[in-house]
C-alpha cells in the first residue's frame, strides 16, 4: 500500500499480510529474524523505499527517537560494493521509542503494527519525516504530540505544514475495552451499546494532531479496520498468535 505518491521526494508504503510478518523484535529467534529481514527488504525494494532502515523495538510508550547520525557500509569491501537496497542497506534498531523521526536523506525509518495505528508525518517545507505506532497507550500519554513537538525542535517544523496519515488500524466496530481505559478516553471518541465499550482509534489519532496544530484538511484517515480486514491485514485481537504477526510502516526520503 502505497501512501503520499503526491509528494515526489518521498517514498511511503505499508506492507500487507502477502508480504508476510514482517515483526522483530528483541525475542524473535536468530533464525526467524532472518527470514523477517529478507522480507522486510523485498517489501521496501517493492515499495520503492531505499537506505539503511530504522526501526524502534515497541514499547507501547510516548517517546520518539532521532535518527540524525545516518550509519553508512563501508564500500570498500567487495561483499558491500552493489547499488540495490539488499546489498548495501543495513537494519539498526531504536530501544526505548514508539516513533522514529530524520530529515537524512538514505535512512528509512518504519514501526511494526498488528491493530495500532501507523501514523506518518512529512513537512514538505523542511523536509523531515515521521514514522508513529499509535496504540491506545501511547496515544493517552501522548506519542502524537510529542512527536509532533519532536519535528518541530529538531528541524524547524511547523505543525500547520505537516501531512499526515493515519492508516489501517482497529475500527470503532471492534475496538472493545474495559472501563479504565474507556474512560481515559475523551467522550467523542466512545462509543457505549449493548455489546459493550468501544474507542475510535482512528479519530482519537486525528483528534491529538489537530489539538498539536495540524490542520484538518492535511489529515487522511485510510479507514481500513484490521480486524475486519481479514485477507490483507494482520490483526493481534482477532488471530492473538502466540507469536506477534505485523506489518512494517515504512518511508524514506529519496534521492
């Protein structure tokens, strides 16, 4: 699924369940991560996206990363001498961070969802970049805004020129929670019925950009519900494997 196509120096796309499970985490086995890896590099050569890719390993937190000091293979060896993404590219891994952010030109950053929203981010004045896994625990304590407030002091960017897209995530229609976490949650993004208590993800996200400054008009909601969704989207609460299957949230800037 391609995102932004509209804005030439960028490079977006979410993998779908074809792709495979494209998680790693810091309990994925050595053999596992492998396979995940060369998969995670066919999606992006797919999708167009080039240069070493950032990913964070998530801690359902409110912190976003830097990525500023962009790594680069040494070509000098004859193993790294090649002009693809699979030969040259490497993968680095953020601790401690829910959202990653650059403005480097050759780094990819992306976040792993399975139900959380992957929220991207991209100021076409400054050309910086933002790459979001909003799930309700971090959207209650802020990941949106703080990484929002993130683009803006280390790269100069205005909330008001910032694009943003909010992409498949739970739907309203099956995002049940218990009672502390309804209530967390402010009134126009709850539902109560018969069935039970349910949250709108999506619009909570839209709700936290706009309340940081980002203009509605500049918000894209996909609309897709993971759940639901079955054939395209891995979901955590429908399939609860017990090892975590998700798609990767990936963009780059190009050139």
């Amino acid at each position: 699924m391609r995102v932004f196509s509209d804005i030439s120096w960028l490079r977006a796309a979410l993998s779908e369940r074809a792709d495979g499970n494209l998680r790693i985490g810091p309990d994925t086995p050595a053999a596992e991560k492998e396979k995940r890896e060369s998969g995670r590099r066919t999606f992006l050569i797919q999708a167009g996206i080039s240069g070493s890719l950032f990913t964070p390993f998530l801690t359902h937190s409110n912190r976003a990363g830097v990525v500023s000091d962009l790594p680069r293979p040494d070509l000098s060896k004859q193993s790294e001498r090649a002009e693809s993404f699979s030969a040259t590219a490497q993968h680095y891994y953020i601790q401690d961070a829910d959202a990653l952010i650059t403005s480097a030109k050759g780094a990819a950053i992306g976040v792993t969802v399975a139900d959380c929203a992957p929220v991207f981010l991209a100021d076409e004045k400054k050309k910086a970049i933002g790459a979001v896994h909003a799930g309700w625990r971090g959207l209650t304590t802020g990941i949106l805004e703080n990484t929002i407030a993130a683009l803006e002091q280390a790269f100069g960017s205005a909330p008001a020129d910032l694009r943003a897209w909010i992409g498949p995530c739970i739907g309203l229609c099956h995002f049940e929670v218990g009672g502390e976490v309804f209530e967390i949650f402010p009134p126009e993004v709850r539902r109560r019925t018969a069935a039970g208590l349910f949250v709108d993800l999506p619009l909570a996200c839209r709700n936290a950009l706009i309340f940081s400054g980002l203009l509605p008009e500049k918000i894209t909601i996909d609309g897709n519900c993971t759940y639901c969704a079955r054939d395209r989207f891995f979901s955590w609460r429908r399939d609860k494997p017990e090892d975590i299957q998700a798609m990767l949230a990936a963009l780059a800037i190009a050139g």
